[in-house]
C-alpha cells in the first residue's frame, strides 16, 4: 500500500512567498504548522492508502487523460480557511475561477470509480495548503489578518503536467516522491 495523490507542481510567485512571510509574522502567536517552500502543490485528487496492483492502472488513466487535455492556466488570487469561524484547520491559497481544473478532476473522477475508487464527496476547492491551524488562540486577531492580508495580486499557475505523487508521512514533514510524471498536450 501507497499514500498517493495527484498533483501538479507549483512554486508560490515572490509576492505569494512574501504575504506567506508576513502571515507567519502575524499570527506568530497561534500553533500553525507552515508548509515548507518546495513541498506546496496543487492537489488535483487524493488517493489516500492505495494497492500496489491499483498503481499501473491509475497511471494508465493519467497518460489518457494527459493526452487528450490541452495545457492551461490557473489564477492564484486568493486566500482561504477551512473549518469554522471558531475552529479554522487549513489557510490556503486558491482561484476565483477554476472551471478548467473542475473539468480535469471530474474526468479523471469518472475513471477512476471505474477502477475501485470511492466518489470524492464534498465540495471542490483547488488551493494551496500553506498552513494547518492546530490551535488560534485569538480568534478576532486571527480573521482581522486574513481579511487584511487578502492579496490583490494574482500569480498564473500553469497546468501543463499530471504527477502521481507517493507521500510518506514523518515527524519531519512528509517526503514526497514522484511515481509518474504526464505532460498535458501543448
């Protein structure tokens, strides 16, 4: 078994890195573990715990998939919570407008029921995972930064490769490496 997801690599424009920066200075205070430099990417579908036997096929479904979807762009221009006014768990970077990538994950959703896998629940919600929240002790400073901090700037982040990516997870952080690597068409 394989802790898999499929991704597409980014890497955060200077003006993403620096509002990352000042967040991390702004909210010194609350127990957020920050997402290293390097390590952030654009999760298309978690796999989760997956067979050996399912590998081959999955990446059989990523070259089809690669091959018939044209390149296109993304753009990154905002910032986002997950979980609750009261408990928030994720800040994300995401996209106004992602129909293109919504289009992706629901075809390569569609195949992939097709080989086992259960439906992804849940609303879709592209973004970069750039902090998870373990605990906000001041609420009401916690969400005057983020709506301070909203960028008005926005990166284009091309979606031009699909990755299968292995994750293992350590006390470190996790390790990821990358099992098979699809180029979409140009």
């Amino acid at each position: 078994m394989k802790r898999l997801f499929i991704a597409v690599d980014i890497e955060l424009s200077n003006e993403f890195q620096t509002l990352t920066r000042q967040l991390q200075a702004d909210l010194r205070g609350d127990d957020i573990v920050w997402v290293k430099s390097g390590l952030q990417h654009l999760t298309l579908r978690f796999l989760g715990e997956t067979p050996d036997a399912k590998i081959e096929p999955i990446a059989n479904i990523l070259s089809s998939i690669a091959n018939s979807t044209q390149c296109f762009d993304l753009q990154l221009d905002k910032m986002g919570v997950f979980g609750s006014k009261y408990a928030p768990a994720v800040l994300w970077y995401g996209f106004s407008e992602f129909s293109l990538f919504k289009k992706l994950f629901e075809n390569l959703e569609k195949e992939l029921l097709h080989i086992g896998f259960q439906e992804n629940y849940g609303n879709f919600v592209p973004h970069i995972t750039i902090g998870r929240i373990k605990k906000a002790d001041h609420k009401k400073r916690f969400w005057e930064t983020i709506e301070k901090r909203q960028p008005h700037f926005a990166q284009t982040i091309p979606i031009h490769r699909l990755k299968l990516i292995q994750s293992k997870l350590t006390n470190e952080g996790p390790i990821y490496k990358t099992l098979f690597d699809f180029g979409l068409k140009a």
